[in-house]
C-alpha cells in the first residue's frame, strides 16, 4: 500500500497599510538554510486551531503585533523539492496555504519574535517584485498579486469543526 500524501496547511497574513499615499506590505525577514529570506508572516496551522487562529498566532509570533483575520484571500497549493544537506535524495514537499487579511493590531512590546525571524520589513509592491530572488516562497507574490486584485471571500467560507477543538484538548493533555 502507498503512503498517504499529506500536505502541510500553513496560514499566511496579508498584511497593508497605506504610507505617504502608497500600499505597503508587512513582511518578515527570516534566517533560513538558504540566507535571509522574505515572507508574509506565516507558518504551520498546529493541531486544535482553526486556520483563522492559526493565521493570528502566527502573525503574532513572527510581528510581535495582533492581527485580526477579516477576509480570506486565496487557498494556495504548492509543491517543491527540498534539497538535502547529508547528499540523500530531495524531499518532495507541498503546501496547502490559507491566506488572510485583516486588521494589523497593537504591537506586544517586550515579545520577543518566532526563532529565526529577524525582523518585519514594510515594502511597496514594487519593491517586493524586485527582490523575487530573496522570496522565502513564490506563494508571496501570488498571495499580494490577489489581495491586489480586490480578491477577498467571507470567513465563513471556511469551517473548523468543533471535532478539531475536542481532539485537540486531548492531545494537550
């Protein structure tokens, strides 16, 4: 029997805010095996979450700032190869990414952001296209591009049921 593919779902915040009369995105700079990269805050949705509290958690994590999910912008799938370290063959990896925007909250001073996050960048789109080559994913671009094109659907679009929450106090336990 072959195995199951299982993706990983992370969530993503799409993140604006307008400055001297121009759009500008929150990204965060983070070490990783390949040198700083950028990416929307985001990360792995972690069992006995919906992906909309996943999406602020995250965001608090890697910003040190609140964040409110209001819309969802997009599901994204995506599928690379991750090359190893130790000469072993690459890992195939794919994502399933929720995407949100919503409202930047208060900034949590003192908190200190998620291990390997370096810092939050502000960027105009411009300035995000130039740099693709340091994009920690191409979901990035994407994600912005849609939030861009007005693409926004209801939360209720997506549902968590209460099993997720039962099965995940037991897995706290």
């Amino acid at each position: 029997m072959q195995e199951r593919w299982k993706p990983s779902v992370t969530v993503a915040a799409i993140i604006e805010r307008q400055q001297d009369g121009q759009s500008q995105f929150m990204l965060v700079e983070e070490l990783t095996r390949d040198g700083l990269k950028l990416n929307n805050p985001a990360g792995h949705l972690d069992p006995g979450e919906s992906p909309i509290e996943g999406c602020a958690r995250e965001a608090l994590e890697e910003t040190a700032h609140l964040f409110q999910p209001t819309a969802l912008v997009g599901v994204y799938l995506s599928r690379f190869e991750k090359q190893s370290l130790d000469g072993s063959p690459p890992e195939d990896i794919t994502y399933l990414r929720f995407a949100f925007c919503g409202e930047l909250g208060q900034l949590q001073v003192g908190r200190e952001l998620d291990e390997g996050i370096v810092r939050t960048v502000w960027m105009t789109p411009d300035e995000i296209r130039a740099c693709a080559d340091r994009h920690r994913s191409p979901l990035l671009l994407r994600c912005m591009d849609d939030y861009l094109a007005g693409k926004r659907f209801p939360l209720g679009l997506v549902t968590t049921d209460v099993s997720v929450y039962e099965l995940g106090q037991l897995q706290q336990a």
